[in-house]
C-alpha cells in the first residue's frame, strides 16, 4: 500500500471504519513509514483536542428508549413472514428516521417556548425603574449609532411618532445567548420593546408568530435577515398595527408565507 493510498484512507482507518483487511494494510505501512506515522499521530492528536473542546450531547432517555421500542418493532417475530435482510434494515431506519423527527419537532417547539417565555421576561425587567433605556432619545440618528461598537450587527431603527408610536431609546439586552438590540417605543402609558438579531445566527430565532401571556402580547417575525420580537401590555390590535408600521417603514417587510 502506498503513502498516497494510506493517506486517503487514514482518517477512516482511525475512526474504525475500513474492513479488517484494509486496516492490517495501513497499521503494516504505517509502522514501516515515518512520514506516515507522524500524520497518523498528528489526527490523533488533533481528535483528541476536539474530543476535549466540544461538550458530548447524550440523546435524552425517552429518545433513546423509542429508538429501542422501533427497533424492536421492526425486528423479526417467530412465526411471522420475515423480511430480507435489507427490508428489515430499511424498516428499522424509517422508524428510527419518524422517531428523530418526531423529537426534533418537539425540541423546536420547547425551544420556540422557551425564547418566548424570555422576550417576556426581558420586557418586564425593562419596566423596572433605570432598566428601560440605555440610550434615552426619541432621535433615530441617535439611537442607531449608539449601538455602535457594543453589538456585532447594525439593528435597523425608525421613529413612528407621526403615527403616535415615538422612539423612546434603547438599550442592549441578552436573550438566546447573544447580546441583542432592544428598541424601546411608547404609546401613551404604555411601553413596547421591540428586540432585534441577526437571525439563524445560533442565538434560537425560532418561536411562534403571535403570543400572549399574562396580560402582555407577543409578536415575532423575520425580515432582512433579522428576527424581530415586539412585545407590549398593549391591546393586540395596537400591538399588531405597530409592527405593521416597523414593517412597512424600514425596519423590515413583513417575511413571506
């Protein structure tokens, strides 16, 4: 076997995954060959670090006993027709396949949840004396400079005084594990925050459209590539006229069905 050959193969022969024959072949040249040796030794060292810096992810229990409950499922039983080896196979995978899915979706629906609960949760801290602003300014010029140097994105600001929902400021926040750009509106005595980040930019943009909980109103929604959270203790109707104005006025057009 040549050192091209070896090297081909080399990361599949370390993972364990090349036939008995072919892995004796490579461990016969790599004890032979120095250059070799030394670049087998350098990916396993490098697999180790990357063991070491990543955290392992242990599918959760009810995940892993519904895998076991298809794979049952799909085995064989005494006295029944019995598939071919491969059609067993492929109805073990599709069950394992409905399962994932299944999990998945339901993850995506706890996490969708699990932002909303904290958008809300920013929102009321916010009403607390000193938390509301961090720039005051009913100036967009203002507002969207300050943020400057302190996010790793541009949010988009406008001001909708003349459709008597004026800028009031903003602040940054922290929500989905990144910091976020926290726009803060009014509408006569009453507050509407309006959080903005980059979207599929690892920080949870997902959630559902329209909420409410406790009294408050929740809207959600993706443009430019950003996501948008808009909440407030204002009626729904307000609320939703407001984004439709944010959307409409360049803050973002609303995403497409």
């Amino acid at each position: 076997m040549s050192c091209a050959d070896v090297r081909e193969q080399l990361g599949a022969y370390l993972d364990g995954e090349v036939p008995a024959a072919v892995a004796a072949a490579i461990a016969a040249h790599v004890e032979g060959c120095a250059a070799c040796a030394a670049l087998a030794d350098r990916e396993r060292a490098l697999a180790a670090e990357v063991r070491a810096a990543l955290p392992a992810w242990r599918a959760p229990d009810v995940l892993r006993a519904r895998v076991r409950e298809a794979l049952r499922d799909a085995a064989p039983r005494a006295g029944a027709w019995r598939p071919t080896p491969w059609q067993g196979l492929v109805a073990a995978a599709a069950a394992v396949v409905l399962v994932v899915g299944t999990w998945i979706v339901a993850t995506d629906r706890a996490a969708g949840a699990a932002l909303t609960d904290d958008v809300l949760a920013a929102h009321v801290r916010s009403l607390m004396p000193g938390h509301l602003a961090d720039v005051a300014s009913t100036d967009q010029h203002t507002v969207k400079p300050w943020f400057d140097g302190r996010l790793d994105f541009s949010p988009p600001v406008t001001d909708e005084a003349a459709a008597g929902f004026p800028l009031l400021g903003g602040r940054l926040d922290y929500l989905g594990g990144r910091a976020v750009a926290a726009l803060v509106y009014g509408r006569r005595l009453h507050r509407i925050n309006v959080f903005v980040w980059p979207a599929r930019s690892g920080s949870g943009g997902g959630g559902p459209a329209h909420a409410g909980r406790d009294g408050y109103f929740l809207e959600h929604w993706t443009a430019g590539g950003m996501t948008f959270w808009a909440v407030s203790d204002l009626n729904r109707a307000e609320l939703v006229s407001f984004v439709r104005l944010l959307q409409q006025g360049g803050t973002g057009a609303p995403a497409a069905p």
